[in-house]
C-alpha cells in the first residue's frame, strides 16, 4: 500500500506545483504559499487517489483466486 500512496502523493504534488508556477498570480498570496498550498493540496488529493487505486488492484487479484 505505501508505494500506492507515496507515488500518488508524489505524481499529485508535481501536478500541484506545475499549475501553481504556470497559473496567474494571486494578488493576496505570494509564489511561495501558492506553491505550499497547491504542492499540499496535490499531495493529498494523489495520496488519495494512489489508495483507492491500491484497493481496486487489491479487490481485483482477490477476485481471480
């Protein structure tokens, strides 16, 4: 399960960080926080994902025994 998790959270935390640096800038938040926050909000929303994932492969292999 934490290979699920860790490589969601990692694939989820790029995929954060690429939209905070190529989106418009914010007018109440610097670079920084937007990084921290989408980079956070990434990472979580791919950990997430990463285990319902792990579930589904995990519900499948059972299946077929």
């Amino acid at each position: 399960m934490v290979p699920f998790l860790a490589t969601g959270a990692v694939i989820g935390l790029v995929i954060g960080v690429v939209l905070s640096v190529s989106g418009p800038t914010s007018q109440v938040a610097s670079p920084g926080q937007e990084l921290i926050v989408m980079g956070g909000a990434g990472a979580l929303v791919g950990g997430f994902i990463g285990a319902v994932l792990y579930l589904i492969a995990e519900w499948s292999s059972l299946r077929r025994m």
